[in-house]
C-alpha cells in the first residue's frame, strides 16, 4: 500500500457493540484513520503500520486516538508493550473493510478517467428506445461491458417527472416543431434526430387534404400532449377545430383504429404503417417532430452517462 493520501470525511454510523456513536460525534469518520485502524488489525503494530501507510508512528497512534474520540469508546487497549484492538476496535475494523471498499469504488465510479462502470437508468418513448438506445447497448455491450442500461418505457411527460424526482439518469423525450417542449433550466438538451410526420387516413383517402378531414373523428395521444397541441395549430391554420375522439399511445393501433374507419391521426412517414393506411404529407406548415436526449445539469460528467450520450450522437 502506497503512502497516505487526503482523504474526505464520509458520514458513517456504526453500532459498537451495541453502543452507538453518540449524535454529537456522528458528524464524520474520516477515512484515513479508519484505514489505519484496518492495517493495525491486520499488521500487529503501529510501527508496521507507520511503514506501509508511509508515515510516522505517532501519526497512526494520534489518528487512531481521534477515531476513538469520534467513535466515544476505546479502541486500543495495552497488550504487554504494545496494543492491541478492543472488541469494539475489532468490530469498527470489520466495518472498515466495507466502508473503505465503497469509498474506493464511489472514486472509481466518479474519476472520469476510468473505464465506465455502473447502471444507467433511462427513460424513453418507443421510437427513440428502438431507433437510438438499443443500438447504442449493443456497442456498449463491446466498448464498455461494465455498463449496465436500465430501459422505461416512458411518454415525454412522464420521462421528465422522473428525471426531476433523480429516479432516471437520462430521458429520451420528443416535442414537435409546432408545439415546442418546455424546458427548465436544470434541464441539458442534446438534439438527436428529425421525423416528418403527416396525417394517416385510410388508403382510399390519400388525396385529401388536412382541411377535407375537418369532420373526422381525430386521433391523439393518451400520455403526451405535444400531438394534440400540434394538431390543434395545424387545424386551427386549415380553418376548423378538430373533434377528438379517441386518445390512443401506440402507433401500431391508430393504424388499427384508421383502417377501422375509427378516425384519423398524425403518423410518422417514412414508418411502414399498416396496409391500408396512408400518411398525407402536411405543406404550409408541415410538421417535424424533435427527439432529445435530456439529462440533469452537471450530471453528465459521470463516465457511464457521458458515454452513452456520446455514442447517441454518433453520426
């Protein structure tokens, strides 16, 4: 083991033998001291513990003596000429063994140098998870293995309630040009692709345009509402109000709902729909959705999240 470096202080509770650590010395242990207790336990000496932590004896046997200060009972006791641990002091080095392997593996997991390491949490609408994350776990399963993506199914709304209770690192959301999403500032926003979307109408009714559709039952999302703001710009320029029937979130059954004769809806084109169904390009304004990848402020110096958002805006 190298010589001693600065350590932080980490808030720590631990029970010794029953006792607790009294509340007015629970404010930290300070990780250096506890790792000269471990190798006190382990080495027999404070002069051998002196020589592998690259200090002085007094150092070690001043830092341990604090340590019994913060714990409120003794750790050492006399052992002839030399010390040895209490039983409080052996169960304190027990623990010590768990806490400094997690201090050591929160360092690893934050130094943006190492390899990235952890479990990512995102949340994402259908389209993004298919045409954007998926591909990416499939190289990260080769460049990063120790990367782990959790994936939500999730509509913009819902994506960004989790993002702001930290229950997700990362959401995938969209918004359209037409009804643009609300950010808020701790929001960091990265474009990642462009759809032209149109109106699905049955086959028969491809020539029409958006104004010939103003008595038909229309077609919304039932968890977002970017698509129903949208059609309602769109309608509103054409001349008429659209009368919403059903709010459906899958793609596949506005197609159903479509052939049905069920109503119309906003598609993507480009997307292979359902035979029978055909999407009306939109002129004068046409109509773009946005997808994003949106993450906390700050929050993307953690190597396991800037990785996958580099990887998401590959070109």
């Amino acid at each position: 083991m190298g010589p001693v470096k600065a350590s932080p202080i980490v808030r720590v509770h631990v029970t010794l033998l029953d006792r607790p650590f009294s509340r007015a010395r629970q404010s930290g242990v300070d990780v250096r001291r506890l790792t000269m207790l471990l190798e006190l336990s382990r080495l027999g000496s404070m002069h051998e513990v002196a020589d592998a932590l690259g200090t002085t004896t007094s150092s070690v046997s001043q830092g341990i003596a604090a340590l019994a200060r913060d714990a409120g009972v003794a750790l050492l006791e006399p052992d002839g000429r030399r010390v040895r641990l209490t039983p409080a002091g052996r169960r304190l080095a027990e623990h010590a063994v768990a806490i400094l392997a997690a201090v050591d593996a929160a360092r690893l997991d934050l130094d943006p140098s190492a390899e990235p390491r952890g479990t990512l949490r995102v949340a994402g609408f259908a389209s993004a998870v298919r045409r954007s994350l998926l591909p990416a776990v499939d190289d990260l399963r080769v460049r990063h293995p120790g990367i782990e993506v959790r994936i939500h199914e999730h509509e913009p709304l819902e994506a960004f309630d989790l993002l702001a209770r930290d229950e997700v690192d990362l959401a995938l959301v969209y918004d359209y040009d037409l009804a643009p999403a609300a950010w808020r500032e701790d929001h960091e926003v990265v474009p990642l692709w462009r759809v032209e979307w149109g109106v699905g109408v049955p086959t028969r009714d491809r020539g029409l345009t958006l104004a010939d559709l103003a008595d038909r039952d229309w077609i919304v999302n039932s968890r977002n509402t970017a698509d129903e703001d949208a059609l309602r710009t769109l309608a509103s320029r054409a001349g008429f109000t659209p009368r919403v029937v059903h709010r459906i979130d899958s793609l596949e059954l506005v197609d159903d709902l479509v052939v049905a004769g069920g109503g119309v809806g906003l598609l993507p084109r480009g997307r292979t729909s359902r035979r029978g169904v055909s999407v009306i390009r939109l002129r004068d304004p046409g109509l773009v959705l946005r997808a994003y990848a949106v993450t906390r402020r700050g929050r993307d110096g953690w190597a396991p999240l800037r990785a996958v958002l580099e990887r998401l805006t590959e070109r």
